[in-house]
C-alpha cells in the first residue's frame, strides 16, 4: 500500500481544519434569536436520521436534502449514526422511533411537552451540545412519524422551496449561502385529523400524462405517480387520499406498489362515496372480476347477491389488515359507480337493505382486524341521493364519521344538528374543486375562491365537522393554489377566517414569487374569482347577459390580462413556467373563454374565433413548450367534449333561460358596503359572492330567530330616499345552503321599524332553483311593499339564521 505523501496528510489537516472553524460557529446569535448555518463557504452540514425511524422520515430527510442542493448546488449527506466530520447537523426523529431524539430528551436537552402524544405534531428547534461530539444542531422532532415528516418539510418552507417545486415548476432564488434564523417552532395537533384530497375525472389530464411520462411501463397512475402526489400531500401537510377511480385507470390495489408506496410515504388511504371497503367497483367488478375470481359476477344487488359481494369486500380487508396498512373505510353502498344503490324500489326496503349493508360490513371488518368496530376508522358519506335514505332512517353506528358533502358546486347541503354533533365518531366533509354532472361541469379550470372555501369549511369546523375532509381537485393542476389554501385551512382553522381569507393569494404569490410581486398577483387572482363567481369559464355558454353586461366582463377580463402580461415580462425567467401555469393559463384561458362567447353573441365571429385559437394556443404551449414539455398531456382544452368549449353558434342564446338578476332597471344597486351594522355580530367578508364582498352573521353556530322576535336578530340598515309607489326589495344571497335541516337562511326586512316580510332563500339541491343558482352564483327572495308618497325611509334586514350571507341589495 502506497504510503500518503507529507504534503497529502497536511492538505487533508488543513482541510479539517478549516472545516471545523468554519462549523464551530454553525449556531450564532442574530436580532436576540439563534442563527443556524446550513450552508457556508461551499461547507454543507450533513442530515442524521435514525435509519429504525419509519420509512416516511428518511424519505423526507432525502427530499429535504435534495431541496437544499436546488437552493445551493450542494447537497447534504444522509447520515444513520454520528460518525461526522463536522460538529454540527441537522437532525430529525419521532420521538420513541430515534435514538437521537430519544438520547436528547432523556438528556434534558430537548423538552417534548408540547407535542408528545399528540397527533401529526412538531417542533424545529435550534440546540446547543445536542449529542457527544456535535456543538450545534438545527433538530426537527416529531410526536409521530407524519409530524416528523411535516417538521422536515416545514423546514424546507422555511429555506424557500415550495410544496409546487415539482407540480408546478415553483423553483427557488439560488444563493451560495443558506442559514436560517428562527426561535422554537412548534406546529400541531390539526384541527381536522385526515386531510386530503380525491384524484376524480383523471381522463382528460391526470392518467395520459402520468402513463405518458411518469409510470411508463404500465402506461398508467401507478406507484412513480403517487410517490409524487404523496409527496405533495406531506409538503403541505396533508395525510390522506381517495386515488383515482375512473375507468380511465386501474384499481389503485391492481398494482401492488401502490398500496406499498403509501405505507412508505405513510398517507392514509381511503375510497370515495361510491367504493365501500377499499373496493373499485368500476375496475374491479365490472371490468376485472373474471381475472380476480374467475368467473364472471353476479348482480350488484346485496338483496340477492349478498354471498358474493361479502366474499369481493372481504378479501380487500383481508389484504389490508395484511399489509397492516393505515386506511379510512368507506361503509354503505351504491350503485357500481356514481349511482343510486340497486334493489327495492321503495325508500323504506333500501333503508332496511342499506342497514344490513352496515351491519355486515362491520362484523367484517372487526373479524379481520381483530378490533372491535369502533377502533377501526370509518366513514358514512350521504352523498346525492344517500343524503334522503339518511333522513329516512339509515341508522349509522354512533362511531362512524359521517362525511357531509356539498352539492358539487362548493355550497355545503348539510352539516349535523346539535344532537348529530354528540357522535363519537364525528363529522368531516366531501367538498369539490373540480366536478363532473349537473347541471354542468367544471373540469377544465379551478376558479373556486379562497372566500368561498373558508366560509363553507369554517361553516362545518364550528359545527363539529372535524375529523375529515377531502377535497375533489379532478387532476390537480390547475387548482394548485386552491388545494394549499384547503389544506393550510384544514391544518389551522384560524390560519385564514372568512374575513381574511381574500388575503391569501398576496400572502401565497409572496412566498412562492416573491414580496415585490405579491401584490399585482394578488389582484390578478382576485380579479379572476370575482368574475368567475357571476359565471365560470365552463357555464358561460349557460348564462344570458345582457350586451352592457358582456361588454363590461370583457372589459375587466382584459384588464387582468394585460397585468398578468405586462407582470411576466418582469418575472425573473426560473419563474416563468411557474407563472404561466399557475396564473397565465387559468386567467387568460377564462378570459378567453368569455370573449369566445360573447363576441359570438354580438356577430363577431372573427374575434370569437380568434379567441378560440387563443385557448388552443395557450393549452398547446402548456402542454408542450413550458418546462421542457414536462406536462405534456396534462391540460386539455375540452374535457368531456362539453359544448361550452366548441365555438358557438350565436342563434342558440336567444332561446336559453333568463339567468340575469332582473332586466327591470333598477331604481338602487346597494352594496353591503354602505350598510351600517353592528361589527360584534355581523362582517363583512370580502371576495365572497357575486357583489365581490358579502354580509353575514360573524359565528356560525348561534341562536335561532324567529317571526316574533325578527327584529332582535342581528341586523344591517340603510336610510334611502325613494319615490312613491310600489317598490319591490330584491336580495341577492350566496347560493347555499341552510347549516342542517333545523334551520333556514331567512331574512326578515322591516321598514321604518315595521316588519314588512321574512324570505328565505334556502333552496333544495337538484331543484330547477338550485340549478340556475350555482351558475349564475347566487340565490335571491323579494318583498314589496308600497310608499304613498316620496320619502326617506330606513331599510332594516335582519339576518335570522347564521350561514346565510347577502351580496348586495337591488331596489325595483
């Protein structure tokens, strides 16, 4: 063996050397608080992880460490024990699973109180002398591995890499330095315990692009895919999943890998309202039952073919008990798809059928895992037409959480009584970004505000909807920042009131693009939901504005393109891709889409043309020149093939339904702005409804009013000056939905002091009402009462029942 030359052995020392001064002082003092240098002088302090750790910590700690080379171009070792070169680290664990974390706490050094036992918690910390032989450490501890995880990825926030570094190219500045300076960190309990989202209507996108690019050997959704979305999920803080279920893609247990990847990346697997027991019926009975079985199936009727179905659901039990695989089961049934249960035919046999359903597959379920039912999560979502059979006396066990759903148009339909709220197996909710089915869909753009978000989900949070939500987002993109809005607001309900909520594009755009372009993101955004919430993109087709009206939507569209335009030309190129996907695509494809429509309704067919080559062009470029044709296959255009996105014919408005306010012209337009009220009980929530700002009662959970003390409810007044005759009052609410069954979402309207009338503007989902309401974005009532002469007047609205929100008031 070659002895090493003198002047090799004093390199290697001074190297040392060197190294060590420079890490002495990785922890220094900074503004009263600890500084903690990552990266200094091309040095990289190394990443220890206890490899007995679950497996979804090492996964996070080599993201972590991957984020940390995208900033700098170096990239920390993954360390098992402490055998380094340099005396500090950062270091992560789960308390009770790392021996680090572990040796920390039995040594004083690292106080857990605040986060042990608890669940999906964390704290980051910045420690002195942590361990023999490290002077200074940066340690992210977990209560559970999840909380571990979601500790090294809140780190990762920190440092400036966003959760959409993969999704949507969301690349962070490069500096030759990286330190952080915090105080201790603490995050956790959530306030909802499963958080997720549901991959639906994965056609036109989700499954080409996937099996195109990501899982091509299968050439669809498979294990390299949900490795990307479960990482997604961790960053921001999320921990479950409904996988993709159409026909489009195979069963999410067809391909072994996936369940497995889930166990990795710990996220809580489930199945959607139509998937009882892990099942997908679409792929798995209908399409797969002879490769499984075979033979070919019998009928999907429990009535009569109850054997073979108890055999089909038992063994995806069987199989996840096996694999030990933590997962949330859906119990009830419905038809092999999104359809109503088959058997009898009247309400009272099908509730009969849907309780020995429940019954049997609970008795499954605990013979599997050895538990009693009640310690083995469950859900009941009364989903369309489940929601009448739970009213007829489907009787869920007490410890089941039933997941209310909204009406697919984000107006949740119910939430539970007061008696409801007493389960021990709680509440969540099903809530759609993205829907397919009437009275239209809504798959190509996301356009569901911030506003509209937190006033429906804090609605169900005080009214005891806790314990799981799940978000339809179709194929992700484009709802990116809807999603993190949900799951930020499902992590922390106070993150972002009603009121505030309008805030958060500025806050995300600053995080993501930077302070210096937050702003002119922030209107951008916000001008784009305002306009969506008086019509989606996808409903334009639907909805009969007037030729002042069309002319102004145009107006203010063009406005928010041109910003959008002139701020792309500011952005620093790695923000580019970013940018078009995130804001170009979506504001200017809406757009568009609007010009599209009514420029063929005015007779211009060049400019509606030209505008349909626009929406071509755009889709062409997002799928194939941004990022290097990475998303190629991702966007479609036209999905479902829907009319609204062909070009239009400009004789077919002529005979569609009036879906406008009134074209009566009005005698006032009241904002809820001029009203005068009292701030204690009543706010204003800006970016909710179609006026752009809405009025309603600041808790949801409060008392009821009724006729004949009307007048003490919380209320809002206006002095007017009008002429004499009759004259009609018109409110134009949010189209929602009363809080339950016990409730309303009436107004009582007084004049003077004298209650003229009480209307209520809660209207049953799937009514002709209801249909024109979610596309038009509101619901309205009115009252008349007549004036003998001109005068001034005090106009009184007392809001009698929470939930119940006024946009804007119209006086005929």
């Amino acid at each position: 063996m070659k002895k090493p030359s003198l002047t090799s052995v004093l390199i290697f020392i001074t190297v040392i050397m060197i190294a060590s001064s420079v890490r002495a002082d990785a922890v220094t003092k900074k503004n009263g608080k600890k500084e903690f240098h990552i990266v200094r002088d091309d040095i990289v302090v190394p990443v220890i992880v206890d490899s007995n750790d679950a497996e979804v910590v090492g996964i996070s700690a080599r993201a972590l460490a991957k984020d940390i080379s995208l900033i700098t171009d170096v990239a920390p070792e993954i360390h098992n024990d402490l055998d380094i070169n340099l005396p500090s680290a950062i270091i992560v664990g789960t308390i009770g699973k790392s021996k680090f974390i572990d040796r920390m706490i039995q040594d004083g050094k690292l106080s857990v109180d605040t986060i042990k036992g608890k669940w999906e918690s964390f704290k980051i910390e910045i420690i002195d002398n942590p361990l023999p032989d490290i002077t200074g450490a940066l340690v992210i501890c977990g209560s559970d591995p999840r909380g571990t995880a979601y500790g090294i990825f809140e780190l990762s926030k920190l440092l400036g890499v966003s959760p959409w570094v993969f999704w949507a190219d969301l690349l962070p500045e490069k500096r030759k330095e990286l330190s952080i300076e915090i105080d201790n960190i603490v995050m956790g309990p959530p306030s909802v315990k499963y958080r997720g989202i549901f991959l639906n209507d994965e056609d036109w996108g989700l499954q080409p692009w996937a099996a195109d690019n990501i899982d091509t050997d299968i050439k669809d959704i498979g294990p390299k895919t949900y490795a990307l979305i479960f990482e997604l999920l961790l960053r921001l803080k999320a921990n479950f999943i409904w996988p993709a279920m159409h026909p489009c893609t195979k069963a999410f247990f067809y391909y072994k890998s996936n369940p497995q990847t889930a166990k990795k990346y710990s996220i809580v697997v489930g199945s959607s309202h139509a998937e009882p027991m892990l099942r997908n019926n679409v792929d798995e009975w209908k399409n797969n039952f002879m490769t499984e079985y075979g033979k070919q199936p019998g009928e999907w009727r429990y009535d009569t073919n109850s054997d073979e179905i108890k055999k089909y659901w038992e063994d995806r039990i069987e199989e996840v008990a096996a694999l030990n695989l933590e997962a949330v089961f859906t119990i009830g049934m419905r038809g092999i798809h999104d359809s109503g249960m088959p058997g009898p035919d009247n309400t009272k046999d099908k509730v009969e059928l849907l309780n020995k359903v429940i019954a049997d597959q609970r008795e499954l379920l605990s013979k599997h895992f050895k538990k009693a039912p009640s310690e083995i999560p469950q859900i009941f979502c009364p989903y369309k037409e489940v929601l009448n059979l739970y009213y007829a006396g489907v009787q869920v066990p007490d410890d089941v959480t039933i997941v209310w759903a909204d009406d697919n148009h984000g107006y949740i339909r119910k939430l539970p009584t007061l008696e409801e709220q007493k389960r021990s197996g709680g509440s969540g909710v099903y809530y759609h970004l993205s829907y397919w089915g009437a009275p239209e869909d809504y798959l190509w753009l996301c356009s569901t505000s911030p506003a509209l978000i937190s006033f429906e989900m804090s609605k169900a949070y005080e009214n005891g909807a806790d314990r799981l939500w799940v978000f339809n987002v179709g194929d992700i993109k484009p709802a990116e920042m809807e999603i993190e809005f949900a799951m930020d607001l499902a992590w922390d309900i106070k993150s972002w009131q009603p009121a505030d909520a309008e805030k958060f594009p500025e806050k995300w755009a600053a995080i993501n693009f930077g302070n210096k372009y937050a702003g002119a993101i922030a209107k951008i955004k916000n001008g784009y939901y305002r306009l969506a919430a008086s019509g989606k993109p996808e409903h334009i087709d639907k909805l009969n504005f007037t030729e002042e009206e069309m002319r102004e939507r145009m107006t203010a569209y063009k406005e928010i393109v041109n910003e959008t335009l002139k701020l792309n030309d500011r952005l620093p190129e790695r923000l580019r891709d970013a940018y078009f996907q995130l804001i170009v695509y979506p504001v200017l494809g809406a757009a568009y889409m609007n010009e599209k429509h009514f420029y063929a309704r005015l007779g211009n067919f060049n400019k509606s043309k030209m505008a349909y080559e626009k929406i071509k062009e755009l889709t062409d470029i997002y799928n194939k020149k941004i990022s290097g044709g990475k998303w190629n296959g991702i966007i479609s255009m036209n999905p479902r093939n829907r009319p609204v996105f062909d070009m239009p014919d400009s004789n077919l408005h002529n005979d569609k339904e009036e879906l406008t306010v009134n074209k009566i012209k009005p005698i006032k337009i009241i904002s809820v702005n001029e009203l005068i009220f009292d701030t204690t009980k009543l706010c204003l929530l800006p970016g909710l409804g179609v006026g752009g700002v809405s009025l309603s009662w600041k808790n949801f959970n409060g008392r009821l009013y009724n006729e004949a003390d009307a007048l003490q409810a919380p209320d809002a007044s206006i002095r007017l000056n009008l002429p004499k005759g009759r004259r009609t009052v018109e409110l134009i609410c949010l189209p929602t939905h009363s809080i339950n069954e016990t409730r309303g979402l009436r107004t009582a309207v007084s004049i003077n002091g004298r209650l003229v009338d009480i209307v209520d503007v809660n209207t049953p989902s799937k009514s002709d009402e209801w249909s024109k309401n979610v596309l038009r974005g509101f619901s309205s009532a009115k009252t008349e009462f007549t004036l003998n002469e001109d005068s001034s007047i005090d106009l009184h609205l007392s809001l009698l029942d929470p939930g119940l929100a006024i946009s804007k008031i119209i006086i005929y």
